[in-house]
C-alpha cells in the first residue's frame, strides 16, 4: 500500500482573557486606530498566569483527539512546534506526553517559530510516510504574552502578538483519491536571524543570563518590522506557487489559502499577489494577534468548524517568520 498522511482531526485553544486595543491604550503610548491600520488586530487572548503553553497545547489536543476519534493511546509519536516553551530545557513534547497521560511515546520539538507547525507537518508527514509511525499529534502552540513588553518601549511588538494553541490528528492513509498530504516547500535564510529574535538569554552570551539583561530590555522581543515586511511579501506567495506548482495546481484550484496570521497587510499582498477573492484566503488576526506557531491550526480547525474547509478540499497552509524561514504545504482536506 502506497503510505499517504491525512489530517484525521483538528483541534484549538485560546485562553479565555481577551485583550482589546483599548486595554493596551491603558498601558502604553498606543491606540487602536495605529494597531489596526498597522496590522489588522482588534484583540489577542493572554492567558492567565498559571497557565502554561502546554496546558493550552492539551485542550487544543483534546479537541483534536474527539474531531479524530482517537483516544490518548492511539497517540504513537508527538510533534510539538514553539518558540515559547515552559523550560529552556526540556522541550514542551515531553511535558504534553506527561500531561495528557501518554504511554511512553516519542516526542520531538520544533524550533522554527512561525513556520513551526509547516516544518512539523513536513516531519511528520515524512514519518508515516516512511512507515515509522501510523498516527502521530502534532502541535502548534504559544504562551508569548510573558515575553511582551507591555510598556511604551515594548509597543513595537506587544501589540502584535497573542496566546493560544492548535493541534492536528495525523494518521496514515492509502488513498491517493482520497483526504492526504500532497507536499511540502521550506527555506531558510540565517542572514537575517537577528532582524526577528530574542537573543538573551542564550549560550552565545558571557554570562549566559545576568540581571542587566533583564533591566535592560535586550531579553524581549526584538523585530525589525519593515525589513520583516518587505521580505514576507515576496517570499509567501512564491513559496505557495512553488508548492503548488509541485503538483500541477493553479491558485484558482484551491478551496483556501491558510497564510501564518502575522499581519493583515501581508495577508492582503499575499491575497493579491495569488490574484484570490477575500473569502478564499483565511483571516482571524483581527481575533487573535499572531500566535505564531498557533496561528495555523487555530485557523485550520476554526475554518473546519465553520464549514469552510470540507473533506476532499485543497488547502495550502503557508508561512513566513523568524530565521528568516519560509514554507507552504499543499493538502487535500
Ligand atoms: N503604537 C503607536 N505607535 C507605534 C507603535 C504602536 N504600537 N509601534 C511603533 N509606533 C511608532 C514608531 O515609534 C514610529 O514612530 P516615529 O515615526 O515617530 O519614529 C511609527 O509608529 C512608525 O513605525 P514603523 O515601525 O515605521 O511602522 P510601520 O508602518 O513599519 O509598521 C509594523 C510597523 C506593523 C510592525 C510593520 O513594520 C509590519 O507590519 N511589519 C511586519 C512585521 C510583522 O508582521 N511581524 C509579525 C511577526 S513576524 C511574523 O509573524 C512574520
């Protein structure tokens, strides 16, 4: 049997606090009228201070688990994409398979910030391709807001980014006809690594954490926003049109296009770009901020709960972010 992936269910949490432009007008020198111009955001959830990036990654497994069908032990292997793990060390794939109470399976972290979930899938895709595993959870979660600072210095990216988590059943498949993963483009330009990074604490620094660091700023995020900008306008659609051009389809094919929720403005280039109506490339940044490795499987499983994705559609999942890396996958829904 030829072995093929398919998305047996999805899955998303978003912590319950929303966080409107307005609160954050109470916080820092900003308004609701430059946030939404600038990018397209309304609101973003934080979650509360007990909760952790894997609490939220096992309700969005939860879900994921009941669109499936699975039960926790049909769960053979975890992929699990962050940039914000509970612990420098050891990753969040390992605390997801204690917490949703896992037999002893593997698990395996993503470090590829906003195109976390694309590269995951890629990898996870390649697994049950190869026969290692026939059903593996694959997650896309983030708990940023304790890494935004929510003070004038920081506004140039604490508006921008927001909580939540998503989750995606992948289970093997013979169908060529059928529900499957048609492909996979990724790309990687370090060059550009510090123009979107937090670079302290880390090894590379002597010491490698100290107190000035923190009074100083120089652990928060740091975007050089334009030049992040000019780079995801281009570099979205032509990754998308690699990908689909892998396998013989026209943009016009596709049922949706599910971008990485980074910007309104870049969706909208990407949009035009690919010559595509509003209705067929997905947008909730207004809702949720850019919950990076999030935002995809939060969008996925919103746009299947909703009906606009059905079984048998093409969908092409596409991202751009921190690295610089860039990648697109093509599926049949
Ligand atoms: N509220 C009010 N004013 C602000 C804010 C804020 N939150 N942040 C910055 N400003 C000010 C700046 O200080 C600057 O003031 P000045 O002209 O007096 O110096 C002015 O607004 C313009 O700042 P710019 O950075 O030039 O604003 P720009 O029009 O480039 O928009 C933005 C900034 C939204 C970040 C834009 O560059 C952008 O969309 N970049 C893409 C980056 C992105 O989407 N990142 C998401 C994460 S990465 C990813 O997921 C792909």
């Amino acid at each position: 049997m030829t072995r093929l992936t398919r998305i047996a269910g999805l899955g998303h949490y978003v912590p319950p606090r929303v966080v409107t432009n307005h609160d954050l007008e109470q916080l820092m020198d900003t308004s609701d009228a430059w946030i939404q111009e600038r990018s397209g955001i309304q609101e973003r959830h934080f979650a509360a201070d007990d909760t952790t990036c894997t609490d939220m990654a096992a309700e969005a497994a939860r879900h994921a688990l009941d669109a499936a069908g699975w039960t926790p032990d049909d769960v053979q292997f975890i992929v699990f994409a962050t940039l914000s793990p509970d612990l420098f060390f050891p990753g969040n794939g390992v605390l997801l398979q204690h917490q949703l109470g896992l037999g002893e399976v593997g698990a395996m972290d993503i470090r590829n910030q906003c195109t976390g979930f694309v590269y995951g899938l890629s990898a996870a895709d390649g697994l049950i391709r190869m026969g290692t595993y026939d059903r593996i959870l694959l997650i896309g979660a983030e708990l940023q807001s304790p890494a935004l600072r929510l003070t004038t210095e920081g506004r140039d990216t604490a508006v921008l980014f927001g909580d939540g988590a998503g989750a995606a059943c992948l289970e093997v498949t013979g169908g060529r006809d059928g529900s499957h993963v048609l492909g996979h483009r990724m790309h990687s330009n370090g060059k550009y690594a510090l123009e979107l990074c937090i670079r302290r604490p880390g090894a590379a620094n002597r010491p490698w954490i100290s107190k000035e660091m923190i009074d100083d700023g120089s652990s928060g995020i740091y975007m050089n926003g334009r030049e992040v900008f000019k780079h995801a306008v281009t570099k979205f659609p032509a990754v998308i049109l690699e990908v689909l051009a892998d396998h013989g389809v026209t943009p016009d094919q596709l049922a949706l296009v599910i971008p990485h929720q980074a910007n309104m403005r870049i969706t909208e280039a990407v949009r035009k770009r690919l010559d595509l109506p509003e209705a067929k490339v997905y947008s909730n940044i207004q809702r949720y901020g850019n919950t990076t490795a999030g935002s995809i499987p939060i969008a996925f499983s919103e746009a299947v709960r909703a009906g606009t994705v059905k079984r048998g559609d093409l969908v092409c999942l596409a991202s751009f972010g921190s690295g610089f890396t860039w990648a697109a996958s093509l599926l049949r829904y």
